[in-house]
C-alpha cells in the first residue's frame, strides 16, 4: 500500500474541522430558534389560560367548569 501523500491528508483534516465548525454553528443557531419558539409557546399558553381565566369569571363559574362544558357543545 503506498503512503498517503501529507497534502491530501492535511486538506482532508481541514475540511473535515471545517464542516464540524459549520455543523456546530447551525446547530447553536436552530437551538436559539426553538428556545425562541418556546419561549413564545409559552406566553401564547398563559395569555390562553388568561382569556378563559376572564370568561369564567364574566359567566360567573369556575374555568374547569367552563371549558368541560364548551368541549361538550363541540363534540
């Protein structure tokens, strides 16, 4: 078997780190988006929670109650 020439080597080893760079700062930028996504999850939940918080309190029950009853009339 011959030996590998060191130029091909030493390209091969550049590319290889360079790709890994690449993989790494793709990978710590889509991580960013999905904190990002639940973050916004999150407070799309609690202003949710928030709204039937008000309607139960506008009907005068309690929120289980209310919610029990509009999954009801939607089935």
């Amino acid at each position: 078997m011959a030996t590998p020439d060191p130029t091909v080597i030493g390209v091969l080893i550049t590319t290889i780190t360079g790709m890994s760079t690449a993989i790494g700062v793709l990978w710590k930028t889509v991580m960013a988006h999905v904190k990002s996504i639940e973050d916004r999850l999150r407070q799309c939940e609690d202003d949710r929670n928030e709204l039937w918080k008000a309607l139960a309190e506008q009907a005068g029950e309690d929120v289980s109650t209310l919610q029990q009853r509009t999954l009801r009339k939607d089935q």
